[in-house]
C-alpha cells in the first residue's frame, strides 16, 4: 500500500523528515520498536518497507543532509557507541546524526552503527527489500 501511494506522488513532492507523517516515518519507528522488542537479538533492524529511501524521486532531501545516499562509514567513538559518517574526507568526523568527536577519540570499524540515527540514515539510504 505505502509503495503504490508513493509513486503515485510527483518527484520532489516530500521532503524528508518535513513531511515525516506522509511518509510513515512515525508509523514505521513505532513498527521497528515493537519488533526490535519482540525479536530481541534476532532483529534484523529497521523494516524499510514504509519509509522512502533516497533512490525514491517522491522524496526531496534537503541541501547540506548529512547524507544523501552512497558509501558510508562506521566508526567506534570511544565512551559514545559507534556512529556512521559519509565517506566525504571533509567531514568525517561529524556523524549522520550530528554527533562530532575528534582524530584522537574515534576509530574504523565494519559493519552498522550503534547509534539508531545513524543507522537509520545508512539503511534509507541502501534501497533493500524485505523477503516476506
């Protein structure tokens, strides 16, 4: 259902986070922390199902977001979690949430971020199916 509404939509027609209950964000957040509650250590993380990615023309990302799609990369901040940037050089240590630490505190990892922003942030930008 939320598919077909979405590509029913002109280009442009949403902003991402402006327009959050047209494009089911609250609903979605609301889904992923009942799963994530009922799955425990087997949940797979957010279901993309009701939200937009970047590789949606529906959706109109804002100028200077954090990220916009592309390679990301995760890092172990010390004392903070791990957080995920873009893999721009400039701004590498400033998180897709906003967080910034400095060279000293933070180091490369594999795999996704702790923090559920960032998180969020890398898997709208990754245009994945479910297979249910």
């Amino acid at each position: 259902m939320f598919r077909s509404l979405m590509r029913e939509q002109e280009p442009g027609s949403w902003e991402h986070m402006r327009d959050y209950d047209v494009s089911f964000e609250r609903l979605a957040d609301a889904v992923d922390t009942a799963a994530e509650a009922r799955q425990g250590a087997r949940w797979e993380g957010p279901d993309l199902r009701m939200r937009c990615t970047t590789t949606e023309p529906v959706y109109d990302w804002p100028e200077g977001a954090p990220y916009d799609g592309g390679t990301t990369v995760t890092w172990n901040v010390r004392g903070y979690g791990s957080h995920a940037t873009s893999d721009d050089k400039e701004n590498r240590l400033t998180s897709l949430c906003g967080f910034t630490w400095s060279d000293e505190e933070g180091r490369r990892m594999s795999g996704l971020p702790d923090c559920r922003q960032c998180q969020r942030e890398v898997q709208l930008g990754a245009d994945r199916l479910r297979d249910r």
